[in-house]
C-alpha cells in the first residue's frame, strides 16, 4: 500500500528568499514584547481574541440564543478590542513582507507533507481541518498558544508557560516522529 | 483620537508581529514540521531569543514600574492537556494559531482551510466549558504563580541561566549546521 520511495524535494520554484537571522527576528519579537506590556498593558497573544471571533461564526451553526447563554462566551464576549484588532494586523503584515519579499505563493500542500503523504490536496486539507480543531480546543484548556502561552508566558517566567512549553513541544516530538515515520 | 489609536495601535502591532513571523520563516509549514523532526530549529532560535530578549525588557519594565505582569493561571492538568492537544494540532496542521494567520495571508489555502478548524474548535470549547470548569480547570490549580515564587530562585538567575543555556544551544546547533551543510557540499 505505501510507497516506498524516498524522494529528495529540491525548492525548486521559490522565487524570493529572505534572509534574516532568526535571531534577529527573535530579538524583534522580543522588543515588540516591551512595547505591548510597557504600551499597552496587553501581552502578545493570539487565541483569546480567536474565541472572541469564533462566537460570530457559532451563531448560525448552535443559534444566537445559545452563544448569548453560553458561560465561557458570558465570560469572554465578541468586542473589538486590542486583542482583536492585534489579529486583524499579523495577516496584514505577513502579507506586506509576502509581497515586498517575493515570497507570496500559492500552496495546497506543503513539500514535507507532500513527501510523506502524498500530492493529494484534500488528504492535506482533511488533516489541516482536523488538526486546526484539536490545536485550538487545546490552546484554549492550557489558557494560550505558542504566542501568549510560549512567548508573553515564558518570557515572564510563568509555571503554567513553561509547563505548555515542555508538554507542547514534548507531544510534538513523539507525534512527529509517528506521523513521519517510514512505514 | 483615543478611539482611533486603540484600533490603529493594535493593528500595527499586529502587523509587525505578522511581518516578523514571515521574515523569521515561521510562517512556512515546512519549517514548523521540520522543527519537530529535528531537522530545521528556525522555530527554537526565534522562540528562545525572544524570550530571552523580551523577558530581560519586560523585567526591567516591571523593576521601574511601567508594566506589571500578566501571568496565565497554573491550572496543572488543564495546562498540561491543553499543551499535550496543542502538540498534536500543531504537529497535524503544521502551523500554531498566530503563524497559521501569517501563513494565510501569504498564499497557503491549507493553513486557510486549518482556520475553519480552529473556529471549530473554539466552538467545541465553549460548548464543553461548563463541564471542563467543573472538572478539569479546578485540578491542581496554582494561581497566578510565576518560577522564582516558587523557587526562591531570582529572576536574574533565571535569565542569566536562560540566557546562557539558549546560547549555548544555539552556538552547538549552528556549528551542527555548518558541519552538515560542508558535508553536503
């Protein structure tokens, strides 16, 4: 059933390159931090906000009368906040450095997944769809993602971010290893 | 004037948190995977660094009194499930919350597609919050409590430690690099 070729994927077609040290993007990161706590009181993060939105688009599926009573939506309703707003910006700047870069492109499936599971581009979507589920109903039980937990907690020294970090990133390494594995 | 900046505020420092993640990289699903199969550590190298820069700042920040903390509950085993689900969402979709929006916005229609997910999966949250308030988030909850509380450790041992230790991570992992990349020709 799996095949078992071992194909070497050049990035052929890449037209632009960018070449910043990850340790400077790092570093503006981190200085970014200084100016959300320092400027706006706001730490960066992405997922709470996420759940704000989400309440939108649960309306027409569970009714609006059921998103009104649901406790965790009392308890975090829609409102165009900094959080929010902070969404609405990372496509924007992604976008902007997509463009100026070179980098914009089109892709349905990824070249490492490509390699391992094939060119089928509903296989690929299936699983973003799936994995898109479980990643976001964990990031909001463990109260943050890679963002607000990885980065704003641990650079805080929180207990409950470098717990995410070290369960996160353990998980990871044992699901990879699974999931890449050379049948 | 007020009302304008707490939305153009916001924005920009969306934007630039976007337009860092492209030029990090960390918006390209191949290079998340391959951080989990050890392969590529773009993803660490940005990670710790800031961390490491931005804690140092915001420590600062807080000593002189122009910021405070903003510390997530330690709820034990809803943070260690949470994080356990997150490993094997981030792994599966191949991008983590923030690096999915970036990653959309610059051609990728999966990471799109892994959206309509997460908004599912928000969803299901709030759906099952009652039951995981009662059950989940109440087990072997901390509070607010941030290393040193609990260690007795200061905060600039902690960083001196992180600091070193990340450099000298990362000094280990480029030489690595180099040697591979000699090897390959």
């Amino acid at each position: 059933m799996t095949m078992m070729t071992d194909v070497v994927v050049e990035n052929a077609g890449k037209s632009g390159r960018i070449d910043w040290s990850p340790y400077l993007v790092g570093t503006g990161i981190g200085i970014l931090s200084w100016v959300a706590f320092a400027g706006f009181g706001d730490p960066l993060g992405v997922t709470t906000a996420f759940s704000r939105v989400a309440s939108l688009f649960a309306a027409p599926v569970i009714g609006s009368e059921a998103v009104a009573a649901n406790s965790y939506w009392k308890s975090m309703p829609l409102k165009w906040d900094y959080g929010v707003w902070f969404l609405v910006g990372i496509p924007l700047g992604a976008f902007l450095s997509a463009i100026i870069s070179g980098t914009w492109r089109l892709e349905l499936v990824p070249e490492v997944w490509k390699e391992r599971f094939g060119p089928s581009v509903l296989k690929r979507f299936v699983a973003a769809f799936l994995g898109g589920i479980v990643i976001m109903y964990g990031a909001r039980l463990a109260g943050g993602c890679t963002s607000g937990h990885g980065i704003s907690g641990g650079l805080q020294l929180a207990l409950s971010s470098w717990l995410f970090l070290a369960v996160m990133f353990a998980t990871g390494l044992v699901v990879s290893r699974l999931m890449f594995r050379k049948a | 004037m007020t009302s304008l900046m707490s939305i153009a505020g916001p924005i920009l420092m969306g934007a630039v948190f976007g337009y860092l993640l492209q030029q990090g990289k960390v918006t390209s699903c191949n290079v998340i995977e391959n951080q989990f199969r050890l392969r590529d550590f773009t993803v660490l190298k940005v990670m710790g660094t800031a961390i490491v820069v931005g804690g140092i700042g915001v420590l600062l920040l807080v000593d002189t009194g122009n910021t405070k903390y903003y510390v997530k509950d330690a709820n034990m085993l809803a943070v260690a499930l949470g994080a356990a689900l997150f490993g094997v969402g981030m792994v599966v979709y191949g991008y983590c919350p923030g690096t999915a929006l970036g990653a959309i916005a610059s051609g990728s229609v999966h990471a799109a597609v892994g959206a309509f997910g997460m908004i599912a999966g928000a969803i299901l949250y709030a759906l099952s919050f009652d039951w995981v308030k009662a059950h989940i988030l109440n087990v072997w909850a901390l509070g607010k409590v941030r290393l040193p509380d609990i260690t007795g450790v200061p905060d600039g041992v902690w960083f001196a430690a992180l600091a070193i230790g990340a450099g000298a991570f990362f000094v280990w992992v480029e030489a690595s690099e180099a040697k591979a990349k000699r090897a390959q020709g």
